[in-house]
C-alpha cells in the first residue's frame, strides 16, 4: 500500500467514489486527474485530501502501476489514444465503462503492448453502496499475479467479484439493463408527453404503480450518458430495444382491436417461457439456465410490502395539514394494461432471453426491481387476466398506452440511428419535466430500494 501507485483518469462520480474508496482503505499513493481545463479546480477542491491531483493523463499514465481509465464509453478510444502511449511499462489498465467493446478496441489498439489489461465494472451507481454488489473484472493480457494484485486494490468496495470476458460482460449488460431501461425511458417520455405527475393520478395508486413511477425516476435522476453508451454501443443491446418496441406495437395492436383472448394466449405463452409457470397457483420456481426448475423466493415478497409502498407514497406526497396516513387504507387499485410490464416480458419471450440467469451473476440493484415488478405482474395468473382484460375492454389507460408506444418506438429509432446528441436531447427533454420532484418522489424510491435488497 505504501508503494504501489494507483492511477484514475476521469473524475466524475465514479472515478472519485473510486478514488476515495481506495484512499481510504490505507492506499497511500492515489493519483487522479480530469480534463486539464479542470486541474486548477480540482486541484484546489481536494488539496488536503490525500489524493495527488495531476494536470493530465499522461502524467498519471506514466508513474501508475495500476490505471483506471473512468471516462464515459463513447469518448474511451479518443481518451486511450491520447494518453495510452505514457503507460507505465509492466503497469495494469482497466476501463470501468458500462460497454466494453469500444473499451477493448481502444486498449488493443493504443496500448503498449508492454502493459497489461485487467478491466473492471461495478455494477451500481455512485450512490449505492458496493457492500455486496457484483463487481465484474475481466482478465484480458494479463497473468494471475497481476489479477491477484487488482483484487487486493478492488477488495476495498466489499464487493462480490465476477470473472468475465469483455463478450461475455456486453451480453449480461445487454440482457439485464437493455430491455428494462427502454421500457422505463418510455414510461417517463410518455407522462411528460401527457403532462402528468403519475404519483398525483388516482389512476397511479400506489402498490405496484410506485414501484414503476419510482424506477422511472431514479433513472431519469441519473446522467444521460450513464445509459447512452449502454444502448447506442452494445450491438446486442440494440437488437433488445428494437425487439421491445416491436412487442410494445404487437401488444398494443391486440389490445385496440379487443382482441382479448388472443392478447391472453400470447402473455400467457410468454409467461410459461420466461418463468417456467404452467400451473394456474403461483409459482415459487422459476426455470434455471439449464432448463431445471430451481425454488427462488418472489423479490417483491407480497401484496403487504407493496401496500406499504402505497402507504408511504401517498404520505409522501399528500399536502394534507396533517399529513396523518399511516393508519389510511389503500385504495381499491383500478384496472390497468401495464402494457411496459407485458411488453418486457414478451421482448424477453420473443428473444430466449431469461433475465434470471444474470441475476444473481451481475445484476445491479435497480435490475432486481425490475424483474421483481415484472414477476410479480406475471406470478398470479388472476392479476395477469386482470391486466389483459384491462387492456383488451377499458379505455381509461388507451391515451396513456398511446403515449407509450409512441415513445417506445421513438426511443427505438434513436438507438438504432446510433446518435448521442439525439439520445441526450431526447433523455434531458424528460427529464426537464419530472426534475423539480426527484426529491419529492425519490424518498419512497430509496427506502423501497432498500427492503427490496434486503429480501
């Protein structure tokens, strides 16, 4: 610890949650730098801190013995091309985008070939804690010595490591966060679209709809590029949106023509592939990878914990004097489609995707949710019925079903045609109008989060 250098290139939230999460584990020399226009502020913002700031890349490059490269996935070749050629000799190189292709493209073809490569993901944002979570490292050019010294370096996040090659790290990416992603992006491009406050609609009570209204939002609460490199970079991950968009247009066909046994038969069949459910009782398995079912307890355990989730939204945003609903009982939940909910699991279907098959290897916190909601859609066949029948015969949601495949489909074309500033214009544009709330609506989000993870 007293001699080995660390080196992080881009001081974003992740390269600093990096930086001083080693520095704080006892690593005594942790060099860091930002763009060079940033090096006065930086270096005058963490003076004292006990990181080295550095004017640039290459000054970190060249006396780091071990290099993290925490810059977003679509500038990583013209970063790694201007400063690759100041590595260290014998140093590691790890990238820590969301999308390793480009990453991989980029260290093959600027690195010296006297260094060696041992990338790295955390699977979570800078605001959760790593205690537990995946984080994925891939041992590329590099023998097991060095391999062991990164997991002494990465053993300070207290997380869970998961050996991967960079395909195989795009292909659980792309299957645990390409599918759900789309469908929550669209989720909110639809309410802004209709210039609602979901949280605010009697038509949005609680249970169920909180846990959507609150993933939604902790998305758009993040920064764009945090998905964009995800979607635009990843091929398999473009495959996935264009599919869901597709099951969102097919569904939606099925419902406006009433179609509703029809509608019935494909939700169904898409229920017993994805889950493995074929009996009418809920079911407390699901089907494993090697096509064996295997007993998993439900993520969102019941009706209870949702209700309590509807209890806390409602406290959340009432504007009553009192603000006394603790004791308040719920609501009778309307009917609704949840067209987002069968859609993603009809893309799954459509695909051969089985999203439990990366769950417990590099899911990340929000992506448990996500099946979580969805399985519990899906586990009760009389609440499956309920949506289809919702969707088939009452028009109460058909303007907001219209939104959302709109937006589904639009967000499709704009992953397809491959343009970040398209992806940006159209991501900030929601998120303008859900922003002034994020704190208002996230509070349920962050304690829902945490039960869930806890289950």
């Amino acid at each position: 610890m007293d001699t080995v250098e660390i080196g992080i290139i881009g001081m974003g939230d992740m390269g600093r949650l990096y930086a001083t999460k080693m520095r704080d584990a006892g690593w005594k020399k942790v060099n860091v730098c930002d763009r060079p226009e940033n090096y006065d502020k930086l270096h005058k913002e963490l003076e004292g801190s006990g990181l080295n700031v550095l004017r640039d890349g290459h000054l970190v490059s060249r006396r780091s013995d071990f290099i993290i490269y925490s810059v977003e996935a679509a500038f990583i070749d013209k970063v790694v091309e201007q400063y690759g050629s100041s590595t260290k000799i014998g140093s590691i190189v790890a990238g820590q985008t969301s999308v390793k292709a480009p990453e991989k493209a980029a260290f093959e073809k600027h690195l010296p070939q006297d260094t060696y490569i041992i990338s790295c993901h955390s699977m979570h944002g800078p605001k959760v804690d790593p205690t537990g979570q995946p984080l994925i490292l891939i041992q590329h050019r590099a023998p097991d010595e060095k391999l062991r010294l990164v997991e002494r370096i990465m053993a300070c996040f207290k997380s869970n490591f998961v050996y991967l090659t960079y395909e195989e790290h795009d292909t659980v990416t792309a299957n645990t966060q390409a599918v759900t992603h789309a469908a929550f992006l669209s989720m909110g491009t639809a309410w802004s679209c209709s210039n609602q406050y979901p949280w605010e609609s009697e038509r949005y009570p609680g249970g169920i709809e909180t846990v959507k209204i609150n993933i939604c939002l902790r998305i758009y609460s993040a920064k764009w590029h945090v998905y964009a490199g995800l979607a635009l970079l990843n091929p398999a991950a473009k495959t996935q949106v264009r599919q869901f968009a597709q099951s969102c247009t097919d569904l939606f066909k099925l419902m406006v023509a009433e179609r509703e046994e029809e509608l019935m038969e494909r939700v169904f069949a898409a229920r017993k592939k994805v889950f493995g459910w074929e009996k009418e009782e809920e079911s407390n398995s699901i089907i494993s990878r090697t096509g064996t079912k295997v007993e998993r307890k439900p993520i969102l355990m019941s009706d209870k914990l949702l209700d309590r989730f509807h209890m806390a939204a409602r406290k959340a945003t009432s504007h009553s004097e009192t603000g006394d609903l603790s004791t308040a009982a719920p609501s009778p939940i309307p009917p609704n489609s949840h067209l987002s909910l069968l859609a993603i699991v009809d893309c799954w279907s459509s695909l051969g995707i089985n999203p439990y098959d990366h769950l417990d290897l590099a899911a990340t916190p929000i992506f448990r949710m996500w099946i979580g909601v969805c399985e519990y859609l899906f586990r009760s066949p009389e609440r499956l019925r309920g949506a289809c029948h919702a969707a088939a015969k009452d028009h109460s949601f058909r303007a907001d079903d219209t939104e959302f495949v709109i937006a589904s489909r639009g967000w499709a074309q704009t992953v397809q045609f491959g343009n970040f500033d398209s992806y940006e214009r159209r991501f900030e544009e929601t998120r303008g109008f859900f922003e002034h709330r994020f704190q208002e609506a996230g509070a349920v989000g962050a304690e829902m989060l945490k039960v869930v993870l806890a289950s």
